[in-house]
C-alpha cells in the first residue's frame, strides 16, 4: 500500500505549484466594485491615524484592490474619500481598445452611510449620478471629459457637506453651500443640454447632407436617362431638387439662429434618418406644388408663357415649398378644399422651429 501511496503523494506535490499558479491566475482576474474599495480605503485611512503611514498590512490591502478596481474600470483620475465614514466619489478613466478608440469615463459614488440622514443631498447626489449616466451614453470626446469633470466636482461638493471634518456642521452654513451647489448643479445641466443638442445637430446634418446628395444624384440620373410620359423632365426633376435645396438652407439658416432643438437621448442612428429624411420631404412638398400650380389647381400663381422664365419659377416656388413646409402644406390645403384654413401669402412666413 505505501508503494502505491508515494506515488499519488508525488503527484499531489507535483500539482501544488499547477494551482498556485491557478490561484495566483485567478487573483489577477479578481473584480472589485467600488463599495468594497471605498471600505478598505477607510479602514486604510484608519491606519494612518494608528502611525501607519503608508504602511502596514491595511495600506497593501488597499493597494492590492485598487489595483484589481483600476485593472477593470480604468485608472482613477479624481476621488474625494470621506474622512468620517466610509463614502466617496471618483471619477475613473479607461483607455480604449484600439490605438485611435477614445478612452471611457466613468463615474462612480458610494455615499449611503454618509446621507443617510441627509435626504437633500442624497438627492443632489443622485442627479450627479443621472448626469454621469446621461453624459456617458450621449456624449462623445471633450464635451464628455468636461461634462463629467463638473458633474465630479458637484459630487465631490456636495459629499464634503455630510463629511464631519469639513467644517459645514452649522445648519445655517450646509443649507447656503447646499443651495450654491444646487446652482452649480444647474449649470453642469445646462451644459449637458447644450453639448449634446449640438452634438445631435452634427449627426442630423450629416444625415440632411447624405439626404440632399442622393435625392439630386437620383434626379440628375433618372432626369438624364429616362423620358417620363406626360411630364417635362426638366421640370419634374428641378423642382425635386429645388424642393430638396430649400429643406437643407431652412435647416441651416435654423441651425445659425440658435432656434433648433432635436431629441438627441435616443443614439446617432434617429438624428441621421431624420437629417437625411429633411431633403425628401422638401423634395415632395416640392413635387406637389409643382403639380399643383401647373395643373391649376392652385390658382395664387399665374405661370409664365415663356418656358426659361417658366422654369424659373417653379424653381423658385418648390424651393419656398422646401424651405418652409408650413407654408407649402398650407398651400395644399387650400387645394384640398379645406374652408377652415386660408390662403397661404405669396411670401413664406419664417420656418417654423420644430425638428
């Protein structure tokens, strides 16, 4: 029997240093969340005050799951750590997989033994939270870093209202600093607001200039090589692209005025559809007047009998009819027969300033 149990020892020994390694493998691999470094950096700060400076079994500790905690949500950029409980905020950053990728941010808070008796700022708190979140799935490059930079610092301020050693314990001097931070709060929004209507606005124009090119590339192929029955292809295809060309100035001369807002919580994808949406609604609206005047249906318009000054002017009326769809829809309306609207003027009124 000892025969056959020196071998299995052997064996046994031999297979120690396997799992060492396995275990060693495995401590690498380790995630650790945020609560539990915000709780090993407190008992870490407990030390220091014990004559551990940066020493001793609590700061390895420390180290060792900051290290796992940074290996996977990036390197900690900026942290405020409470000093009499075990709370903090930090804002981490991940470099992006591939060599031109931007890097990650994100933002992390543990503050509940902190507020628990402070609902206000517990609330402050987490709309720095929905900000971050917001930020991170909107917003793309600096606007992004600058966003969550401020979000940061509000955070940080406001958790320095709650920690003992701060100097805020007067109730008089934490509602001032709290309502100074509900002001700041507001500005970090208002940013937000501004950084991705702008950011969206990029996306919708992109989208309005791929739309504008394929409607005219369509209307220039199609005009060139096909003879459509009944119709003037110069015509027809002109006031197309009219009606595409004045869509794309009304979204411009919006865009300069300040004036134009779009849904931009909702990805890139549904800001571009709806740009390169904008030229084929203008092109139609275009279409449609073009119809509608020569077949006098709509009698605000008596056409000219010269066919160059003829062209002209359809040209003109389908870019009114793209530039401004209030007007236009107004203007077809009346063909309709509709006896609550009027008659449209023959100068458009300005665009309306909806997306």
């Amino acid at each position: 029997m000892s025969d056959v149990a020196h071998p299995r020892t052997a064996e046994r020994s031999s297979r120690l240093p396997v799992r060492a390694r396995r275990a060693a493998k495995s401590d690498d691999k380790r995630h650790v969340s945020f609560p539990e470094l915000v709780k090993v950096h407190h008992l870490r700060e407990a030390g220091l005050e014990h004559g551990e400076i940066y020493a001793g079994e609590a700061e390895e500790r420390y180290r060792e799951f900051q290290e796992a905690f940074q290996r996977q949500h990036g390197r900690i950029v900026s942290a405020y750590w409470c000093k009499s409980v075990p709370s903090a905020v930090a804002l981490a950053e991940k470099p992006g997989r591939k060599r031109r990728q931007a890097s990650r941010l994100s933002f992390h808070r543990v503050s509940d033994w902190a507020t628990k008796e402070e609902p206000e700022i517990a609330a402050a708190l987490h709309e720095c939270d929905e900000l971050a979140v917001k930020a991170t799935e909107v917003l793309r490059g600096k606007t992004l870093r600058i966003c969550m930079e401020l979000v940061m610092a509000s955070a940080a301020h406001l958790l320095s209202l709650v920690d003992a050693p701060s100097g805020h314990e007067a109730k008089g001097k934490k509602d001032r600093a709290l309502k100074m931070e509900r002001h700041a709060l507001d500005r970090v929004r208002a940013y937000y607001h501004s950084a991705a209507n702008g950011q969206a606005q990029l996306y919708y124009f992109l989208g309005l200039m791929l739309g504008a090119l394929l409607v005219c590339l369509v209307a220039l192929l199609v005009g060139r090589h096909a003879d459509l029955p009944w119709l003037n292809n110069r015509e027809f295809f002109g006031t197309l692209t009219a009606g595409a060309l004045g869509a794309v100035v009304s979204v411009l001369s919006r865009i300069g005025s300040g004036q134009f807002r779009l849904e931009y919580e909702v990805g890139r994808k549904y800001p571009i559809f709806l740009g390169a949406l904008r030229p084929a609604v203008g092109g139609l609206f275009g279409i449609a007047l073009y119809f509608a005047v020569t077949s006098s249906l709509l009698d605000l318009f008596k056409l000219p009998t010269e066919p160059v000054d003829r062209l002209y002017f359809l040209l003109v009326i389908a870019f009114v009819a793209g530039f401004s769809e209030r007007w236009a829809r107004d203007a077809l309306l009346v063909v309709g027969g509709r006896s609550d609207t009027q008659a449209p003027a023959a100068a458009p009124p300005p665009p309306n300033n909806t997306a």
